[in-house]
C-alpha cells in the first residue's frame, strides 16, 4: 500500500508565526523543510506513519531542495494551485496542512482531509 500523502503549504504555514519570516523567506522554507523530516515516520494525528511528505513553495522561498523524508515542489504560479494539482493527482489519502480557508475548501472537494499549520508548525 502506498502511503498518504502529506502536502504542507509552505507559505501559509511559515506565516502562522511571526518569527521574523518575512526577512529571509528561503531560510524560513528551509527550516520548515527540516522541521518536517519526522512526520514522514512518525505521521501527524490521524494518519499514522509512514507519510510521504511534500513541501509546496512558491515566490522567494523557491529554491529549497528536497531532503531524504521531505519533498519539495515548487510551484510555478500558485502554490495553492500546485497543492490542489497534487491532491488531484494523488491515487490515496490526502492530508493538506494550511490555515487558507479557500485552499481548504478546494481540497476538501476533492476528498483530502485538511489540518491546521499548529499540526507540524509551532
């Protein structure tokens, strides 16, 4: 069985916390990216791992290379709409972490489960 897939929305995820993100946005994507290792083996709540974890960055955070457990995808335009491509794509469960009620709304219909940015970011 192939194992779900977990699509993390850089952006909105690095911008859930002031943390001075907004300086350097690559460094941001990159610490996120790193942050992000472990949930390809320890899962997050409800999926259990394995997960095969995907990283969608856009703007000035492309540029961040994937690593073993993570990874990235940049998107050419939007990143929501690289996120939406991949749940439409994907040929198992979807887990999408993002606080953007639209994006939300956009992967839901297309049967993903949807988690805040608190599930892999604090």
């Amino acid at each position: 069985m192939t194992a779900p897939l977990l699509i993390v929305d850089g952006a909105n995820v690095v911008g859930s916390v002031p943390a001075g993100w907004w300086r350097d946005r690559r460094g941001a994507a990159e610490r996120l990216r790193n942050g992000l290792v472990r949930y390809a083996t320890d899962g997050v709540p409800g999926f259990p791992g394995p997960l095969e974890v995907v990283l969608v960055v856009e703007g000035a955070a492309r540029g961040v290379t994937s690593v073993p457990g993570v990874r990235v995808e940049e998107a050419p335009g939007s990143g929501d709409d690289r996120s939406v491509a991949l749940v439409a794509g994907a040929d198992r469960p979807c887990v999408v972490v993002t606080a953007d009620r639209e994006l939300r709304g956009r992967v839901a219909e297309l049967g993903a489960t949807t988690a805040g940015p608190r599930t892999v970011y604090s």
